[in-house]
C-alpha cells in the first residue's frame, strides 16, 4: 500500500490522533468543488500538506512543501496554488479554496508553507533576475472575443505570442510598460505607455504574488536611470 493510502486508512479508522506531535496545524476544512463543498481535514506532517476527504478517504491527496506555489488566507478562506495538478473528487486542478472556522491555524499552516523551499523568498531572491517567467494565457480582445498563447517575462522583456492570431502578439521593453495590475492569480492587465492595453487570463496555471512582484521589480528597475 502507499504511503499516502496508508496514512489515510489509518487516520480513517482513527488510529492516528490529528493532535500527534507529528502532524501539524490540523483543521477540519470545507474545499469548495463545482457546485458544492467537501468536508475533510487540512494538516502538515513533516514536509507535506494533506487533505483527506471524509466521505471519500480514496479522492484525498497530499502536495510536498517543494511543490507548493502558493498558500494564502483572507479572513477564513485558505488558497492553494501547486506547480502541478492533484486529483480531488472534482478532477484534476491545481488551485484548491479551502473554508476553514479557525484563521489562527490557518495562519500557522501559511507560515509552515512559506518554510519550504516552494514559497521561501529568500531562496529565490538570487535566481529571479537570472530567469524567464512563461504561462499560457488568453489574450481577451476589445470589444469581443479572444485568443490563446505564450506570456513570457523576463528582468528585460515582457512579451505576448499568440498562436491563433499572429497580429495580437506583442513585445515590450519593461520601461515601456506603464502599469501592471493583477486583480487576482489568474487574471492581469498590461498597460504600455504606447499601444494598447492587454488583459490576460491565465489558463491552468496562475501568477503567484511573488511572481506579481517580481514583475513590478522589473518593470520599477527598467525606469530607474542609468
């Protein structure tokens, strides 16, 4: 049996204590799925996070600290970003919304999350510069309609390729970008000082906070005289 099958039969028959030193932070939570909730229990043990669904102990999954692209709490709502897609009941995604009734432990498994390589700023501060930055997006057009591609940035370039539409695609030096505004992870308006402006919505994969200000760094850098 798997280790995560195991874990998850045993804590179903009651053999481990959610309160054991070795699990950390656990809550019962609520995870939001189309058109409905499910009930289960949030905990860290160790270096991963698991959700076990009480109804249906066999759609629980755990996601490892290194995997873990965001964990962010407003009020009592837990989110949850992953670099790759886990299978709950609903299918497979990548962003989880949890509704949990105690934000202090909520708090806590944030803090445990922000101690893992995944989401440490420190640990990334020394590579941002050095990298690209790439989603698969769609392009939504004035006044109607849309078209998918390839949003890349980088410390000197933001650039939008579409793969449907050759005349939508862009290219801007970050000191010709005015403004960028992310109204949420999956959603971002690029305005230039020239052209005009872009929204984006991001497909499968969302651009993290930390992402968001990596690209606000860039962009303020670019402006700064030589």
């Amino acid at each position: 049996m798997r280790p995560l099958a195991c874990f998850i039969c045993l804590l179903t028959l009651g053999c481990i204590d959610l309160t054991a030193q070795s699990v950390a932070h656990a809550q019962k939570v609520q995870l939001a799925i189309p058109f409905g909730q499910v009930e289960g229990s949030l905990f860290a043990s160790g270096d991963t996070l698991l959700f076990v669904d009480t109804e249906q102990p066999g759609s629980s999954f755990a996601v490892s600290q290194s995997e873990i692209e965001s964990l962010t709490l407003e009020k009592d709502m837990l989110t949850l970003a992953t670099k790759q897609t886990y299978r709950d009941r609903s299918g497979q995604r990548n962003r989880f919304v949890f509704k949990t009734a105690n934000p202090t432990e909520a708090d806590a498994l944030v803090a445990w999350a922000k101690a893992g390589p995944a989401a440490s700023s420190a640990a990334q501060a020394g590579t941002a510069e050095d990298k690209s930055y790439s989603y698969n997006v769609k392009h939504t057009h004035f006044p109607f309609g849309e078209c998918t591609g390839k949003l890349v940035f980088s410390k000197t370039r933001f650039s939008y390729e579409s793969v449907e539409e050759a005349n939508h695609s862009r290219q801007w030096n970050m000191k010709d970008i005015r403004e960028a505004k992310r109204t949420n992870p999956y959603e971002m308006d690029i305005k230039p000082f020239d052209g005009n402006d872009y929204k984006f919505k991001f497909m499968q994969k969302g651009m993290s906070s930390d992402e968001f200000r990596v690209l606000v760094d860039f962009v303020t850098a670019a402006r700064m005289p030589k």
